[in-house]
C-alpha cells in the first residue's frame, strides 16, 4: 500500500473556476493555498465560458437599469439582495480582473478609447464585456498565470 502524502496547507480551494482562483489569489496573502482540481489546472466551466461579462459601465447606463433587467430575465425567482449585490461591485471586479492582466475588447469613440459591449440576453443596455470570444478562457489563463508565480499556491 502506498503510504499516505500529507500536505500541509493554510486554506484549502476547491475549483480552478473563477471563483477558485479569485479565492486562492486572495487568500495567499494570508498563507499557504492549496487548490484542488480537475484533471488539469485549466479544467473548469470558467475556461469554456464564451460569452461576456455583463456589467455596468457605460456612462448611459445605470446599476437600477441593470437590476430590473436581470430580476425581469429571473422570473421572480431572483434573490434581490443578492442581486443588487453582484450587480453594484460589477466595475470593482472588471478592475480587479483588468488589474491582473484581463484586456477586454474597446473600440474608438470620439477622442479615445471605450470598452466595445455587447448587448445581449435579456439586457436593455450594451453591457457585456468580452475579451474576445473566449473570456471565460482569457480569464482563466490570466489567472491561472498569477497564481503559478505564487510560491504559496499549490
């Protein structure tokens, strides 16, 4: 029989999604991570994700607006708090992931550079961010990068 390895970590990760990897770079901060997996490091619904982030940002926009379309597209079954919650930190987690490296698609409008949105789904607005038609995958390989320059992440 195989002797058991023990690995000693601080904070243990479940998941190399975006939600794992965001967890395990925050955490790494505070001590050793280690962060379980799929097969390999990139297998996660992040990684196939194709579409784009919906978020607020476009100055004829507006965090109510984006609300109401989300609850309609949700058929009362959204929890509003919540909703509100996600909706309001949206432009802090576009920073966040622009931070780390994430280029979302601009385009030119009058004397400089705006993101180029989208305008999908059940939204009223163009509000969806794209990093080409593979964001899930950018966002996972720009994180998937940071995390293996960490020495504490594992």
């Amino acid at each position: 029989m195989t002797p058991m390895k023990i690995i000693d970590c601080d904070y243990f990760v479940v998941g190399s999604g975006i939600a794992g990897l965001m967890s395990a770079l925050h955490l790494s901060k505070h001590g050793n991570v280690l962060i379980a997996t799929k097969k390999a490091r990139a297998e996660s619904n992040t990684n196939y994700a194709q579409g784009g982030i919906a978020c607020v940002v476009a100055s004829d926009d507006s965090f109510e607006e984006h609300f109401r379309d989300t609850t309609a597209a949700g058929a009362g079954l959204c929890n509003e708090a919540v909703v509100r919650k996600i909706i309001s930190s949206g432009p802090q987690r576009i920073e966040e992931l622009e931070s780390l490296g994430l280029k979302f698609a601009e385009r030119m409008e009058n004397a400089g550079m705006v993101y180029d949105l989208g305008r999908e789904a059940g939204h009223s607005k163009r509000r969806v961010l794209h990093s080409g038609d593979i964001t899930g995958k950018n966002i996972e390989e720009v994180m998937l990068a940071r995390i293996h320059a960490l020495s504490n992440v594992k």
